[in-house]
C-alpha cells in the first residue's frame, strides 16, 4: 500500500481511466468505462478538450449496486454486444474504476467472452480508478501496439514514434504538430501515439527505428517496444530549439537516452509538473524540476519546503496558493492537474519556436 497525505492546498491529476479514454480516443474503437457513472462525466467534463470538437464512441456501463454484489458480468457483457453490433467499433477497450477493482471484476475473461460474441477485438485494461492518467494511457498504449501493431514489419530508415501524445498533457494538437514537424523538418518520418494520427498509420509502429518519449505515458509502450522489437527510446520534450537539437542528435545515436536528464539538481528555479516536461524544461533554464509522485500522493511538506528556497517557481496556477517564500511565480498551465480552467492560456511550448526565456518574462 502506497503512502497517504492530507491534501490542503493540491488538486489531484487525472484519473489512470482517463488516461485510457485519451489515449484511444481518436483511433475509431469504442471504450467502455465499467463505472456507476462519475468517473465518466469526470473524464467529460474536466480531462477531454476534444468531446465538444470531435466524435468519439466512450460509453459507461451503468453498473449498479445489485450487479456490483452478485458479481453479475452478463449485464455489461450483454449491452456492450449490443452496442458494439450496432455501431460496429473497429475495437473495443474495456476498463473501469474502484469498485470493479474491489469486486475483482476479471476484465481478461470478460473481453474474451465479447470478442466471441461479436468478433471484434476487446482490449482489457485493468484499470482501478485510484491511480493516475500517466498508468492508464500507458497501459492503454501498450495494449494497442501488443495487438494491432505489425511485429514483424520491416525498419524504415529516418522513421519514428512520438509516445505519450495526448491532451492530458499537450492539452492543443497545435503542440502535437509542433513536436511532429520538428522532426519532419529534420527529415523524419512520424507517427504520432495519438493525437492526430490513423490507425492505420500507427499499425507501423514497429517500423520505427527509435521511440521518442514525451512523457511518462509513453515510457510504458516505449519499454515494451524496445522488449519486442529492439527499438531504442530518447526520453525528453523538444520544448525549444535547445532540447530540440539535443533529441534528435540523441535519435541518430540508436540507443536509450535520457537528454532531459541535464538539470541542476540545487537550481534556484522550481520547475513542478509531470516528470518528462519538468525535467526538460529545468535543463533548458538549469533550474530544479519537481514532478509530484502522482501514483502515490503528493508529499506537500516537501513541496512548501521546495517552494520556499527557490527564487522562481514555474507550474501550474493552481500550486500558487501553496506558495511559501518570495519566489517569482510563472504559470504554466497543465490540463492533466487542473483541467479546462486555465486551458486558453495553455502555450505551444513543444516545438523549436517556443522560448522560454521570453515566456517567463512575458508571464512575470
């Protein structure tokens, strides 16, 4: 069991079912999230940018408490057969929050029964509804390639995979497209796990000679790839021309990197927000990056203690009400922690033209 805070001052990121509905959500399957009902209107409302603009088929089970006591799976088997007949999905993913977690509902068995039925591929992830968005949509990810992706398909020179792309953490497909067209300018060809892209496109996913992770969602799908297929990983966001330069020298070398690793570990700027993004952004400015174990709850001693030595703090806007000390505060907002509230001031900071320099004292 992981450590418990009493939170007084943070909100909590995006749940790991979330994670999962993101993930998938342009890829024409349709997920069904096994929940009473609020998760669902959760991932609607606060994590999903894209619900308004877009179809996407995202669907609740309903369960009740009835069904939850006598472990009753033919409920949710019988509707989703239903569904799935009528709307003819290219995929099913099936995942769920607490109580199917408490009941021990077996999402394997179950995905196996409706596939029978329907004949269409059912993607179980096990999903509980107490961890965050970066366990879901990586799961998510990883499940997808495992079985759509073709393992035996020939390397392309100068092609590769961006993992971790989805709007909990990107928020705009204009970051998706800034990061895509860094290395489509230096000559690669990209697929993008999975704002924006196919399918059918993302099915070639073993054609990539490297992996380029830009965020911890994408780590999970990245090990499991460099397991399978022998593709190498670079770990870090293009967030500016500097680190740009650094990931694609990193690409050319075909093994594991880490370029965001390259921070201070005693600078005066705190840099607070989800692993990856925090690490490259503090290596830019040699500042301090701060990523909340998100999985396990956030320490918030630690964090006042953080906040008070440091001279500038750049995260999300919701941190400033911890704030301790006279550190210059720099918002920079993240969907993933504080959803659609400060989504309009959200930049495109993944990509060679983004400056930070410039961003921080526009923001002073």
């Amino acid at each position: 069991m992981g450590n418990w805070h009493t939170h007084v001052f943070t909100s909590t990121y995006t749940a790991d079912v979330s994670g999962v509905c993101s993930a998938l959500y342009e890829l024409g399957g349709m997920t069904v999230l096994h929940d009473p009902s609020g998760c669902n209107s959760t991932y609607t409302t606060h994590d999903e940018p894209r619900w308004y603009d877009s179809d996407s088929l995202m669907f609740i089970s309903g369960l009740d408490e009835m069904t939850a006591v006598l472990g009753d799976d033919s409920v949710i088997i019988r509707d989703v057969v239903r569904a799935a007949k009528d709307l003819k999905p290219r995929f099913i993913t099936l995942c769920g929050a607490s109580i199917p977690h408490i009941i021990a509902f077996d999402y394997r068995g179950v995905a196996r029964l409706i596939e029978k039925e329907t004949g269409i591929p059912v993607l179980p992830v096990a999903t509980d509804g107490l961890k965050s968005y970066v366990s879901g949509a990586g799961l998510a990810m990883k499940e997808w390639i495992r079985r759509f992706a073709e393992r035996k398909a020939e390397k392309i020179p100068g092609r590769i995979n961006l993992l971790g792309v989805t709007p909990v953490d990107f928020s705009r497909q204009e970051n998706a497209d800034a990061m895509k067209k860094v290395f489509t300018d230096a000559g690669y060809s990209v697929r993008v796990f999975a704002m924006g892209e196919t399918f059918e496109n993302l099915q070639e996913a073993y054609q990539a000679e490297c992996n380029v992770v830009v965020s911890s969602a994408g780590r999970n799908p990245a090990q499991y790839m460099y397991k399978t297929g022998k593709i190498p990983f670079v770990e870090g966001v293009p967030c500016g021309e500097q680190m740009a330069e650094r990931i694609l020298q990193a690409v050319k070398t075909g093994t594991n990197q880490y370029v965001c690793d390259d921070y201070d570990p005693e600078g005066k700027i705190l840099v607070i927000g989800e692993e990856i993004f925090a690490k490259s952004l503090a290596s830019v400015l040699k500042g301090k990056p701060l990523y909340p174990d998100i999985d396990e709850g956030l320490d918030e001693d630690l964090l006042l203690q953080e906040m008070e030595k440091a001279e500038m703090i750049i995260a999300d806007p919701l941190f400033r009400y911890g704030r301790r000390g006279n550190a210059v505060f720099i918002p920079f907002p993240h969907e993933g922690y504080s959803g659609r509230l400060f989504r309009k001031d959200i930049p495109v900071f993944a990509g060679k033209e983004f400056d930070i320099e410039r961003y921080i004292r526009e923001k002073k």
